[in-house]
C-alpha cells in the first residue's frame, strides 16, 4: 500500500478507534491488503481516470439469480442464457440481488458472505455471467443471518465472536433510535451466558454487526476483497446508514458511518480502483446525497431515492412541477460521483425521501392510488410510538395503471415507458428492475404465499413462459422489453447522455404546460445537445419553447432519437404539439 493509500486509511481507523488501537489494526489490514495484491497483481493496472468508471454506455438490469427457472437446470445458468438472449450489448451491468445462503428476506438475511447458494449455482456461474457483464453485488453488512456461523459462535460462547453483535442492558433508553420498520429493535437470544438482548434494526432474523470490534471490520473488509475477486465492479452498501449504532443517539448516519465508507474506498483505491461503491441509503435527499462524501472520498455512486415517487406522483397528476423543480436543484460534488437512477426495486416504492417535496395530503394520494390499484403500505415506528408510511409496495407497471381498469393496453404501455424515458433521460447511470425491463403487473398470490408485503414485486418467470409471452407482439411483455431496449439503444450510443453529461431543467411555465418535463442534456466533450420532452398527462399538450433560452442556435429542424419523426422550427422558436404520454428526445440536426 503506497504511502499516499496508507495515510488515507490511518486517518479513518483512527476516527473510527482511536489512534493507539489504530496502531493495532493498520498491519493487520495492511496484511491483508498485501496478501490480495499478490494474488491479483492486474487489478491495481485497471486504474482509470475516475470520471471515466461510468459512460452513457452503462446501464444495469437489477435481478434476482433464481428470477428465470427451468426444470433440471442451475438457475444463474438460466438467467444467463435468456440475458444473452434478450439484452447483451444492450444493458451494460447486472446488479445480481444476493445470490449467497440465507434464512430469509429474499437473500438479505446472509447466511455465508462467501458461498453460492448452490440452490442458484456456483461461482463459476457468477463468473461467466460477468465475462458478459458487468457485475454489482451486494454487501448486506450491516447485519448477517442468526443462523451464520458468526452468530451461533456468539451464542454458543466462543470469544473470539463476543464482540461481532451489540448486546443491550434491560431498560436501556433506545428512544432517540431511528427506526426503518414497525418491529422491535431488540430480540431476546438464550446464549451459553444466559438471556441477551440483541440488536436487529430490521427482523429478528438480522443480526447488526459491532463495528466498534475492529475484528469485524476486518472480517468484513476479507469479505468485500473476495467479492472484487470474483470479478465484482460496483459493491452496493446495503442499508449502511445504520451500520454504526452509539446509545443516546439516532444511530442512523453518524459520522463513524460514513468513516466506514471513506475507509471502503481508501481500501479499493489502493488495490483495486476500478471498483466503485454505491450506497443504498432510502432516506431524504440531503441525507442520501451526504454519501458523496468530498466527492473524492466517499462513494461514487447514490441512490435517486426520491425519483420512484415523484415519477409516480407526476403521471398520478398529469403535473410534472415538483419533478422539475426537484430535479433542477440536482448536483454532485464531483465529475467521479453521480447518481444512480431507478423507478422500481426489489423493495417497495420509499416515500420518506420526498419528504419536504411532495406535501403529506399528495403522499397520502399516491398510498390511496396504491391501495385501489392493488398494491399495499409499509410503515416504519416513529420515536413517540407512531406510525408512518414508509413504502408503497406493488409493480410499477400497476401502480401507474390500475390493473382492473378498462384502459387499452396500448394506453398502459405508453405511459409506463414515458415514466421509464424521464428516468433515462436524467443524469446518472439507470438501474432498471427486472420486472420493469419486462413489464410485470403485482404478484398477489406471491404475498399470500409469504407474508410479506414485497413479494407482490417479486415474482420468479418460468422460462417457457416468458420466451412464449416476449414472442407474442400482442404481449405485454413483449411491447415493454422491446420498445424499452430502443430507448435504451439510443441512450447508450449519444454522449449527451454521460452520467456527467450537462443538465438543464426547463420550468414547465417555459414550456407551456405544466404536464410536460423536459429537460436538455448536453454532452461534456463534443456540446452535442438532445432536448428531452415528456408529456405526463393522458391528454395532448402544446409545446412553445424559445432555444435562444436554452442557449440553442437556429436549428432547421429536430430529429427524434426514438423515432423516425422530425421537427421543423420557425425561426428561434420551436412548436409543436405531443400526444399523450409521449416522450421525444430530439437533437438538431441542421
């Protein structure tokens, strides 16, 4: 580790633990560091300009290593084969949801950080998914699995595990906690000492780790080099806001949080700086965006939390004002940081990170439109005991259309790709559920089956059946994927759409309709432009927009990246009207 890297993560151990136990720790970890750099000796070559990690080539699919079955075979085998199938050189990355043992929560309870479940495959089946593409796993380290070997070492007394878990005293005060779920922080565990009381922010089943035990970092920094090892480039920390827990305070964000991460990065800058880290932070904008820490020193990549709702909220409402007014103020501190941009996930759709956006009586909307279109509401306990929505769980594809209403198909498809368009348009890499790439409706039967409010997003294909239904141009699958792979063909192939790449929000009043999001995008190297135009409402809209304005010169015309359509213009002015739910990204082409 050069010198520079070393005095990087000294500075972090030692707001972590001080510096006479830094002192202990640093050749511990410098060891460990050593030992991968000999195993890997290429990876320290593929440094990178830093703004160069993410192009506007980069677009990640998010899904479940078991989402495609078929009898008698491995399903990442499955997977790999329709992906080949469908979107290679297309989409760019795969964010492979945990494919490791687990006990529960669809893989986010960790059983073992470093295995397979051989119920999906093994790790060559991981690895030849990667030589395709790109790959994201998950860190689910805030917590592990109370069926892991780290926990039942706990239990059953061996000492080197006493410290890795957060034991509570009875009748301690874990009010000023903050709580993402409506369950009790604390869970009773018979151990070989008898009762203890157990930290798990999220189930019982979840154990959090004690990263006050440098033991545990390290451990988990062994875990996090494995992954880079086999082969994954972007390592998403999953729910580590929560990750350092200190009694008398909210235990969410604390400073020693983000120490952790600006550690993380120190590590893969050293050894492997053609990883990037992205932080899964479903909190309000300017918690979520704290992540970026310098922009240098933190993570490269943040979840667009906000963005899910307030899409949703738009096309609800036919009125794109709050989206563009939110939109205008984004930023990121550096050309190496950006966002990550997503409308569905395997969570639900978070409703915290509009807060102060979207007014309580416009939330309460979109959970009362959830409810009639089929889906259902999560809640989180506050501080004095209440209760608040914390998520509307259903498909994006229903939670836009009602699935019991009479509208045509075609209406349905429209607006769900225009609300799709908006999200590729902006700023930053696009992160696309699988079950939005195909055009899912809500699985019902999968929350009955389980219990659980998610699963309703959740549901695994048959292969049979989704090779039936995407060769059916009746389809609705098959309308979905291939309308969204143009969209995203013309994404990827224009560098006005580089993460980095100029941003400017037109405000609806300039527009002439407060239906219409439009916002321009310019590229960094070459200035070319596409001016990109989404009409929210199920009505026709007019379009009057000055280009001198928007700093545009006297173009002929425009022609439609997503269509085979042209624009004229009059003079400096163009005009023009757009259908219901339709999206046009146009570049002057004279």
């Amino acid at each position: 580790m050069a010198s520079t890297a070393e005095t990087r993560v000294k500075r972090h151990l030692i707001a972590l633990y001080g510096e006479e136990q830094a002192e202990q720790v640093l050749p511990q970890l410098q060891e460990r560091l050593s030992r991968f750099t000999q195993r890997n000796p290429g990876l320290q070559a593929k440094a990178r300009d830093p703004a160069g990690l993410l192009t506007e080539r980069d677009v990640f699919l998010i899904t479940y290593g078991d989402q495609v079955t078929e009898p008698g075979r491995r399903p990442l085998v499955t997977l790999t084969e329709v992906l080949e199938k469908t979107i290679a050189g297309i989409v760019s990355g795969i964010h492979l949801l945990p494919f490791f043992p687990y006990s529960s929560d669809d893989g986010f309870s960790v059983i073992d950080y470093t295995a397979v479940n051989p119920a999906l495959g093994t790790w060559a089946d991981v690895e030849h998914l990667g030589r395709r593409f790109r790959l994201m796993f998950d860190a689910v380290i805030n917590h592990i699995s109370a069926e892991s070997d780290w926990f039942r070492a706990f239990v059953d007394g061996d000492p080197r595990y006493a410290r890795y878990f957060i034991t509570v005293e009875p009748g301690t005060d874990l009010s000023d906690v903050v709580r993402p779920r409506a369950r009790p922080l604390l869970t009773p565990v018979q151990t070989a000492q008898g009762e203890k009381l157990v930290w798990t922010t999220f189930s019982p089943d979840q154990i959090d780790l004690n990263y006050a035990n440098p033991d545990t970092l390290l451990d988990i920094i062994d875990v996090l080099l494995f992954y880079v090892e086999k082969g994954a480039e972007v390592i998403r920390l999953d729910a580590i806001a929560y990750v350092w827990k200190e009694i008398g305070t909210s235990c969410i964000h604390l400073a020693e949080a983000h120490q952790i991460v600006k550690l993380f990065r120190a590590l893969l800058d050293a050894v492997a700086p053609h990883v990037i880290l992205i932080t899964e932070t479903n909190v309000p904008h300017e918690e979520n965006v704290s992540y970026f820490g310098s922009g240098r020193d933190e993570a490269q990549l943040v979840y667009q939390f906000p963005l899910p709702p307030l899409v949703l909220h738009t096309f609800h409402t036919g009125d794109a004002t709050h989206l563009a007014e939110w939109a205008a103020g984004l930023s990121t501190p550096s050309s190496s940081t950006t966002f990550f941009n997503f409308l569905a996930s395997h969570d639900g759709i978070g409703v915290r990170p509009v807060e102060g956006i979207l007014s309580p009586a416009q939330v309460e909307a979109m959970v009362e439109r959830t409810r009639r279109h089929g889906g259902h509401v999560s809640y989180k306990t506050n501080a004095d005991g209440s209760r608040s929505v914390y998520e509307l769980n259903i498909s994006y594809f229903d939670a836009l259309s009602s699935p019991t209403g009479d509208e045509p198909l075609r209406t349905q498809v429209r607006r769900f790709l225009t609300s799709q368009a908006v999200m590729l348009s902006l700023a930053g890499v696009p992160g696309i559920y699988v079950h939005s790439l195909f055009g899912s409706r809500s699985d019902p039967e999968g929350v009955q089956e389980t219990g659980r409010y998610r699963s309703i997003n959740r549901e695994k294909f048959q292969r049979r059946d989704l090779e039936h239904a995407l060769a059916d141009p009746t389809s609705r699958r098959h309308q979905v994927l291939y309308a969204y792979l143009d969209m995203i063909r013309a994404r990827t192939s224009h560098p006005a759409f580089h993460p980095n790449a100029g941003q400017h929000v037109v405000p609806p009043e300039a527009t002439g309709s407060a239906s219409l999001f439009v916002l321009l995008r310019t590229s960094r190297t070459s200035g070319q432009r596409v001016l990109c135009i989404h009409n929210a409402a199920l009505t026709e809209q007019p379009l009057r927009l000055d280009l001198r304005a928007l700093g545009i010169g006297r173009p002929g015309a425009f022609q439609d990246l997503l269509s085979p359509a042209t624009y004229s213009t009059t003079g400096h002015t163009l005009e023009l009207n757009v259908v219901p739910y339709q999206a046009l990204w146009l570049e002057a082409i004279s």
